[in-house]
C-alpha cells in the first residue's frame, strides 16, 4: 500500500462519512485518521512481535501510526537471575513508547502495555521486573525495536552520521544524529569487547599497520589491528609506539604470527612477546619502490626530452679524452637530413629558423645545459627558449605532417595559389612583357617566379616581384603559353623534380621523472613474469605469457560498448585503418629508441630495473638465500636508497625471512581495511573520532549479513 492508496482511502472514508452520517468536516477529519489506521492496521505485518502481545488498536494522526498492544504472557524470565516467574506484580500494566520501522514514510510507534512480574527466587536480589521481547526489542527498556536498529547500523556504517539520520527521516524514523552516533556506539563497544574477551583465545594470526586520522598530524597516528584470518578489524588502537603494540598484542594468549610493516617499533613489541613476526610484504615492495622512485628523481633531469626515431644520429662529444665520462650524448641531424626536411615542409624562411633553433634547443638541453646557457650560446634571449622548447614537441611534428602531405600529395600545391582579377589588365600591356621570351623558357625549367624575377632583374626590369608572379598567372590563364607551363607550375614547389624518399620520422617525447619510474616498474613486472615458470593465470597454455594472455583477454577497444555493429559503424568507432596500424608499428619501433636513448644516456634506468628484478628474484621465489645475496650485492651500493633500503632488510633480516617462510601471510587484508577506514572517515567528513571509526569498522560485517533479513515489508497489500 503506498501514500496515494493510503490517501485515497482516507478521502473516501471521509466523503463517506460526510455525506452518509452527515457530520462536520472536522469530525469526518478525524473519524477518516481512525478508520484509515484502523484499516491499514489490517495489513500491517508485525512479524517480529512476540506472540503474547494482542493488537489493540491502530491508530493513524496523520503523522504517524500507533500500534497498540496489551501483554497477555503468563510468565517472564528474570533479567537477573534469568529465572522463570509466573508471579505478576500487580493487574496494572505498564505502557511504554517503543518506535519501529516506519510504514510507507510514516513512522511506527508501538505503544505497548507490559506486565511486571515478581523474582521468586530468594537469593536474588531483583524483586520485580518488566517483562522483556527477546528479539522484538532488545534491551528491556529500549525505545527502538531490534529492526529498528538493524536499519540505523546498515544505514549508518557506511555514511556519515549525517547524512544516515537523513534518510532515516525520509523513511519514517524519528531519529536524531546524536542517537544514530549513541546506537552505534554502544553496538561498536559490544563488539570489540567481544574481539578482545570472549573471542581473543581464537585470534592466532593478526596484521598491524599504521594509519593517520590526520594528515600530517603525528598525534592521531594509530594502528589498525586485524585478524588475518578472518579479514575482520580487531580494533583501531591510538599510538603507535612498541608498548602500545605490546600490550594490545598480549591480550590474545594464541597469537602465533604478527604481520607488520617494518617499523622497529612492531618489531621489538613481537619480539618481546615472543611471536614470530612477519615483516609485511606489501611494505617491503613498496618501500623498494620507494627507494627506486627517490633514486630516479634525486638523478634523473626533471623533464627529459627523448628523440625518438631513426634519424637522430649520436654525436661524438668534442673531447674525445677516454678519462672523461660523457654522460650525455647528444642526440642530432645531421644537416644533410635538417635541410631535406625543411624543403620537404615547404617551410618558409621564418618557420625554418624557428625549426633549426628547435633542433638546436634540443641538442643543447641534451647536453644538460640550462635555459639560460643555451641563450648564451645561441645568442637568443632566455624567454625565447623556453618558450621554443615547450614548442618542441609540437615544431617537430608539424614539420613530419608537412612532409606527410607533400609525400601523400605531391601536385598538390602547399600555399593558395596566388590569383590574379580577371578584370586585370592583359598579360600583353604588362611591365614584364618585354621579357616574355625569358619568362617562358625558365617557366619551362620550371623555375618560380622569384627566380625568373632575378633573371629579369639583370636583364633591365625595374618592378617587382609579385608583378613577375602576376604576369606568370596571367599567362597561364589566357592558355598564351604551352600546357608544359601549367604542370610544371602545378608541381609547386621549387626544389624537387621528383619527390624524394620520405626522411624516417623523428619526434620527441617528453618524460617527467614520473612517467621514467612507472616505466622501470613496468619493465620489472615485465621481467618478473619473464622469469617465473608457473604463472598462476597462464597454466592451460604455458607457450603464451601472462602479459600477452591479458593483452588477448581484453576487449578490443573499438566496441567495449557491445553497441550495434551499425552503430559503430556510423560512429566510426570500428575505424583501425592502415594508417593507424601504421601508427602501432611507429610506436614500436619509438618505443624501443626510448629504451635505447634512457639506457645510453641515463644508466640510473637500467640499474634500477635490475635492482627491482634481483628484488623479486629472491621475493617472489621465497629464497632465503638470495635474500642474503641481495643485500650483500646492494647494502654498499653507491645509490645510497638502494643501500638504505638493503640494510634495513639486513637489520630486520629475521621478519624478513619469516615472510619468505609464511608466503601467505600478508597485510593485504589490513591495506583493504585501512582503505575502508579511510573512506568511511572521508564521508565524515573527516571529523570522525576514533572510537566511532572502530565503531563503523566492527558492525560493517555484521550488517552486512542482517542486510537481507533487516529489511522487512511493513505493510502488505491484500488485493
Ligand atoms: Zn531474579
């Protein structure tokens, strides 16, 4: 039954009872609440309400429904002693307010009349008692039936407590955030005192890590204690010093193993209480990470520029000396190539200075000079520089599509060709007609106008060059000279009888340190998987690798949408033709100078994919021994991260070891719940206390399973 049919209904009852009992409206008003409720009462489905209780009465106000019930039980069990009695204290009952989950918007509210019973034991001290609804209502003297909470706890765990008494309001419950806070409280508490007592003995292996409820604030760093075999969060514990650990850690008399990440402090609190401890594989890799991504950064130039291509050509650096190590080679053209690119572009005077000074930058920034070195030696100002080397990317292009045009088009002319009025005057009445015999013959030559105009020049012409092109137009259209001119005018371009072989593409490509350290990790994974025999995905077709077997697994990106193959054909969605295969096969081959240039000129690339590789050799194969032939190759290295990071493995050799011993024991578990805290603390707006996080993060589960059963229909249609 929804609002409408419940307002329809009340409407009906209303006009009825106005026209048949001919009442006021008032009264018809209120009669029509009654009579609705009572109706709607018929529907009502109270299938948590313990049998004992006889509805009453119905009763609808237009704000909520009032159940009204009457206690018919003829015994109750102590609360205290738990004994039965049947005695009951008086004939008076006791009427209490109780809300449920609200109906259609509306909220619930059950008014029940209860009996009190007297304790017959004698040794207990209770004499009289409330008679209690286990699993109608909790506690004895609840104001909210057990649904009811349910409904808050599934609401509220996963926003904030906010936003959860919002729409617990809009679904008909009369409840402030201060009580949503208060109901999660108290079920949070049950909860970890249940981790930490009746359920401790059955916790053996747990995970600890680190989390910060402020950023940058040391005073709220915490740990998050997590059962690993279970999944579930144990508690948020403040601090994160080892006796914290320590006397956390000692309330589970069955631990066996703690997971942690490699701080000292965790180290010497599993010590102290003789567990074996776990350091953490997560933590280690990704402080090997670490040490690669600090080591590139604190090595590599902030922003490289990679020629890629086949037509760079390796300079000689000038001294030649072998004592003096080059670092960088620069990359260049030789000139041959630069002016043939230049002609091929059609590039005019300005764009092929601009062009020249580009390669230029470039070759110098290879070299490691600055901006402002580069000024000096080139003799344009700072400004210039930058401004050309932040064009580089896009001058270098522009010039391989110029060239790809003319390769695609050769007759095709690059400017407008110049037009002349038709109403112009006749080629025959123009200044250069005394010259028309030489103007032809060049034309023949297929030389251009400005050639022609030089040559005319010295023989006595005294206009201007554009008057030589005007003539040149104006001869061609009135078809006074030979159809020969016209194609050789039509081949347009000055240079090239014939159009040469197309220069191999060059371009640049623009790393930020960044972009070079998720390439070392990519190359490391890809290693990894080079090494590894058994790779878990592949194992019905071992002749295919794991990264090809996903780069076969993954939709094709021209129809991820599964659309009509009509439709992608309209949106040209399916459109791989022969250029952009062509394209891959550039890319390829790009991708491989890129290798090539970071290996040559920054030897920190390939260095730090090898200490990744020596990394999982021994990590992924669980190999004590190469552990140890891992810190011995790398605890002197002379990037210091690296050392850094092989001597704390060396000083906290034996966790480390008990990881390659215990490789199913990992903190994942605890990364996905310090994840979850996160973004629980986030919907919060960050203002959450740690007591309410721990609160959220220990009820999750259990609404999660009441989620199902929780939400029952409150009223049903009978039609
Ligand atoms: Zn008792």
């Amino acid at each position: 039954m929804t609002n409408e049919s419940i307002d329809s209904l009340y409407e009906i009852i209303k006009g009825t009872a106005i026209d048949v009992l001919e009442i006021t409206e008032e009264a018809a008003t209120n009669f029509a609440q009654l009579a609705t409720a009572q109706v709607a009462g018929f529907f009502l489905r109270f299938d948590n309400v313990p049998g004992c209780l006889i509805l009453k009465n119905v009763i609808f106000n237009g704000k909520r429904f009032i159940a009204e019930w009457e206690s018919v039980s003829t015994q109750s069990n102590c609360p205290l002693c738990g004994k039965p009695s049947k005695q009951e204290h008086s004939r008076h009952l006791y009427g209490e307010m109780v809300q449920d989950v609200g109906i259609q918007g509306f909220p619930l509210w059950h008014n029940i009349n209860r009996k009190k019973y007297i304790c017959t034991a004698d040794y207990c001290i209770q004499k009289n008692f409330m008679e209690g609804f286990p699993g109608f209502i909790e506690k004895r003297y609840s104001r909210m039936t057990v649904n009811l909470v349910d409904q808050v706890l599934n609401t509220a765990v996963n926003t904030s407590s906010r936003a959860a008494a919002k729409i617990l309001q809009e679904q008909g419950a009369e409840i402030s955030r201060d009580t949503i806070i208060r109901i999660i409280l108290r079920r949070g508490a049950k909860e970890v005192e249940k981790n930490f007592y009746d359920n401790a003995s059955e916790v053996f292996n747990v995970g600890i890590d680190d989390i910060n409820l402020r950023k940058g604030d040391s005073s709220t760093s915490c740990m998050v204690i997590v059962n690993l075999d279970t999944g579930k969060l144990l508690s948020i514990v403040r601090g994160t010093t080892g006796e914290t650990a320590e006397q956390v850690l000692a309330m589970f008399p069955n631990l066996e193993i703690v997971s942690r990440d490699r701080s000292t402090a965790m180290a010497s609190a599993a010590q102290a209480l003789d567990k074996t401890s776990v350091a953490d594989r997560f933590h280690i890799t990704a402080n090997m990470h670490d040490a690669i991504e600090r080591t590139l950064r604190e090595t590599l130039p902030k922003t490289m520029y990679i020629p890629v291509g086949d037509s760079w050509v390796c300079l000689s650096s000038s001294n030649e000396s072998d004592d003096i190590v080059v670092a960088n080679v620069p990359y260049s053209l030789t000139e041959n190539d630069v002016t043939q690119r230049v002609r091929m572009a059609r590039l005019s005077g300005k764009a092929e200075q601009t062009y020249r000074n580009t390669l230029r930058v470039l070759e110098l920034t290879l070299q490691g000079k600055f901006a402002a070195e580069i000024s000096e030696i080139m003799g344009i100002p700072t400004e210039k520089i930058r401004k050309l080397r932040s064009g580089m990317r896009e001058t270098i292009f522009d010039v391989e599509k110029k060239i790809d045009e003319l390769i695609a088009n050769p007759h095709g002319s690059r400017r407008k060709q110049k037009s002349v009025s038709i109403s112009a005057r006749h080629s025959s009445k123009s200044k250069v007609e005394p010259y028309r015999d030489t103007v032809v013959a060049m034309r023949k030559e297929g030389k251009g106008h400005m050639a022609i105009y030089n040559e005319i020049c010295k023989l006595g012409f005294k206009g201007s060059h554009s008057t030589v092109d005007n003539y040149i137009i104006k001869l061609e259209r009135e078809s006074s000279i030979d159809r020969e001119i016209m194609d050789k005018r039509s081949v347009s371009h000055d240079y090239f009888g014939s159009v040469p072989e197309r220069p191999s593409r060059i371009s640049v490509r623009i790393y930020s340190v960044k972009t070079v350290y998720r390439r070392v990790l990519s190359k490391i994974k890809e290693h990894r998987y080079e090494n590894t025999e058994e790779e878990p995905e592949s194992d019905n077709n071992p002749s295919v690798t794991p990264t090809e077997t996903r780069r076969n697994n993954a939709i094709p990106a021209r129809n991820r949408m599964d659309l009509p193959l009509e439709l992608v054909n309209v949106l040209k969605w399916g459109n791989t033709d022969s250029a952009e295969k062509n394209q891959v096969a550039i890319e390829v081959n790009h991708e491989a100078s890129v290798e090539h240039y970071m290996s040559s000129i920054h030897p920190v690339y390939d260095y730090m994919i090898q200490f990744g590789v020596d990394y999982h050799n021994f990590m992924d194969n669980s190999d004590p021994t190469g552990l140890l032939e891992f810190i011995e190759k790398y605890k002197n290295d002379s990037y210091w991260r690296l050392a850094k990071f092989a001597n704390g493995l060396q000083m906290d050799i034996d966790a480390v070891k008990n990881t390659l011993l215990h490789p199913n024991i990992s903190n994942g578990l605890v990364e996905g719940i310090n994840n979850i805290i996160k973004s629980i603390k986030r919907v919060g707006g960050g203002k959450a206390k740690i007591d309410l996080l721990t609160a959220k993060m220990v009820i999750r589960h259990l609404t999660k399973a009441s989620r199902m059963v929780g939400n029952i229909i409150p009223l049903q249609a009978t039609s």
